[in-house]
C-alpha cells in the first residue's frame, strides 16, 4: 500500500483542526445558550395583603332599647308609715296628681304645737310693744331712767325675734304635713314600684319610677372600637323589633365622654322622632347609623397594623416593602408611623388597603427584585 503523501497528511490534520474548532464553538453555544435559559427563580418573601384595623371601622348597626327622655324616682320628703298607694305599676299619672300618703298623725301634732307657740310669741311681742311705747312717751317726760328704756327696746327687739321663729318653726311644720302626701310634679308612666301599704320608709326613699312624658330616646352602649361612627347631632334610623315594617328617623342627642368601668363602652341617646303611641318604653331597637363626618375622615386615613418585623429605612425615613401588584417586584414604600407596639407597629399613611407587605428578611431583598409572596404561617399572632 502506498504511503500518503505529504499534502494529503496536511489536509486531514486541517480537517481535524477545523472539526476541533467547531466543536468546541458548538460546545460554548450550548454553554451560552444553557445560562440564559436557566434564569434565576423569584425569591420566596413571607408578605400578607394590609387591612384597615378594628379603629377605623364603621358601626352600621347597634342594638338599644326605647326610654323616656326623663325618668325621677317619686319619694316623700319626709319620714312615715305609708297608709294608702293610689296609682299600681303602668298607670298614667299627671301633674299634680296625689300618688300615696304617709300616716299625718305625728305630723299634725309636731304642726299644732309649732302653731301654739307662734301664738304665745305673737301675743309675747304685743306686750312688749305696748310696754315700749308707755316708756317711750315717759322717756320724754323724764319720768323713767334711761337704762329702763333700753332694757324695755331690748325685750322687744328679743320678742320680735322670737315671734319670726316661732313663724318659721310653724311653716316649716307646715310644709312637713303637706309632705306626708306624695304628688306627681310631672305628667308620665309609673314603670316601678319600689315600697308597698303599710311599710315604713325614710325620706327619700323611692316608692314609684316616673318616666316623664314627651320625649322619648333610643339607648344603646357603643364599643370603643365603633366609637369613630358617632357624632352628636349624627341622623340614625330605628327599627323596632315589636313595629315589624316600620322604621324611625332619631338623631345622636348624647355621647358619654368616658366609659363604663365594667362593661368598657359608651352610652349614647338618640332622640326618637314622633314615636307615636304604639312606640312603648322598653322596647328593643335596632339603630343603623349614617355616615359621620369623623367616620369619613377616619376611612380616607386608615391605619394598617404590621409586625414589627416588617420595619426598613429609607434613609432616615421608615419605610416597608411593598410587593407591587402587576409584576410582582418590590418597591421600597415611605411610610408614617401612628403607634409603636410590643410586637406590631400602626402604619397611618403610605399604604393603601390590599396591598402586600413583606413580613420577613426585609434587610435581605432589593429593589425592583422580583419575588414570590408566601403566605405567614401565624397571621392571627398580629391581627390586634
């Protein structure tokens, strides 16, 4: 077999070198090729949409109960032993009308003595009258020392008082007989009776409830976290659960200030307008509030609770991360803070509701870096 030449050993070591190039081209393709398809995956970021919290929410709908604007407890003035009750429970009363009466004996004979002493000092001060003006008209005539007619003026002058006291004494005793029988001094509903005939009672002690007449008001205890949605002068409508069908326009009369120390909340009136016969004391209600101007103000500010985790800086301002909605890339958000808390911080502006806020690793992730939002294990631990 013939040797190959010299230039045929050339061609196959170029034809050689030619496919050692083009495979090692087709090797840094697929090298190049593989690092561009393997693209990073989105970074896992633990974030959860933000809520308006409990303060900024809105008391649609509060239970109360119907009362009378006024309601006194009817008591005597005076001490006794109650002999007659004319009215019962529910009765109808009007001003001036008698109610009950204590035994007058005591209060007669206490009146009768004050009386008689009246008289003995109003007959007392008439001696001492005609005795000064004897000695007056001596006095000119010099007949009577000076001293006898002082000491005459100063018997006088201490009858004179003596008389005003026994006068006083004898209206007062007077007043305390008229006591012994209990008027009503308004128009209204008797809705209690706290003391029966033939019991003893002190002076003021109650016997009846009067609910006054006029005015009729819609009741109801409100939660502080409802507290925003109330403001005096604010329009309700009050539908009755006895009064199916039928609703009542009522307007915010009261507020408390402060709240009840065992129950937490906040009594508040409303004024029923024209109620009508049908609407009776008692009754439970159902009052839907409109919209207040507070309450407005309260929903274009609403502050969003977060945990404390989820603070960052912008440079010396606090700032959160904010998971944007389209592209899913986070966006460093300025925001102001209400409250520090234990645990949670109350974000009052730079949020929106909805929006996705990083719990977790905040000092870890970047700008504009595109991540996938994983649902905290625990949110329940910062929902107050």
């Amino acid at each position: 077999m013939r040797p190959p030449s010299r230039p045929e050993v050339q061609s196959v070591y170029l034809r050689r070198a030619a496919l050692a190039v083009a495979l090692a081209g087709l090797v840094t393709f697929a090298a190049c090729s593989k690092k561009e398809a393997a693209a990073p995956a989105p970074r896992p970021v633990v974030a959860a949409a933000v809520h308006a919290d409990g303060g900024a929410m809105t008391a649609t709908s509060l239970p109360g109960e119907v009362q009378a604007r006024y309601s006194t407890p009817l008591s005597f003035r005076v001490s006794g032993k109650i002999i007659e009750r004319r009215v019962r429970l529910g009765d109808t009363v009007k001003n001036g009308q008698i109610v009950a009466r204590l035994d007058p004996a005591d209060a007669q004979k206490n009146a009768a003595g004050n009386q008689a002493q009246l008289a003995s000092a109003q007959h007392n001060l008439v001696y001492a009258k005609q005795q000064l003006d004897r000695d007056q008209a001596q006095a000119k005539e010099n007949l009577i020392a000076p001293a006898q007619l002082e000491q005459t003026t100063n018997a006088y002058a201490s009858a004179l008082a003596q008389r005003d006291q026994a006068a006083q004494q004898a209206a007062l005793s007077k007043d305390q007989l008229q006591y012994t029988t209990l008027v009503a001094d308004h128009a209204g509903v008797i809705t209690a009776e706290q003391a029966d005939t033939g019991q003893n009672v002190s002076a003021g002690q109650a016997v009846y409830n009067l609910a006054w007449s006029g005015e009729v008001d819609v009741v109801c205890d409100v939660p502080e976290n409802a507290l925003v949605a109330l403001a005096v002068g604010q329009n309700a409508k009050v539908t009755l659960a006895a009064l199916p069908g039928r609703s009542f326009n009522a307007k915010v009369r009261e507020l408390s200030p402060a709240a009840d120390q065992q129950s937490r909340t906040y009594r508040a009136k409303l004024t029923l307008e024209n109620p009508g016969p049908d609407v009776r004391l008692g009754m439970t209600a159902d009052i839907a509030l409109a919209p207040s101007p507070a309450s407005a103000a309260s929903q274009s500010n609403a502050s969003f609770v977060v945990p404390a985790t989820a603070l960052f800086h912008d440079g010396t301002q606090p700032a959160v991360w904010v998971v944007r909605a389209g592209d899913d890339a986070l966006e460093l958000r300025r925001v102001s803070i209400s409250r520090y808390n234990e645990r949670t911080i109350v974000i009052g502006g730079g949020l929106k509701d909805g929006e996705r806020v990083v719990w977790q690793g905040v000092h870890t992730v970047s700008a504009g870096e595109k991540v996938r939002v994983v649902a905290p294990l625990h949110p329940e631990d910062f929902a107050s």
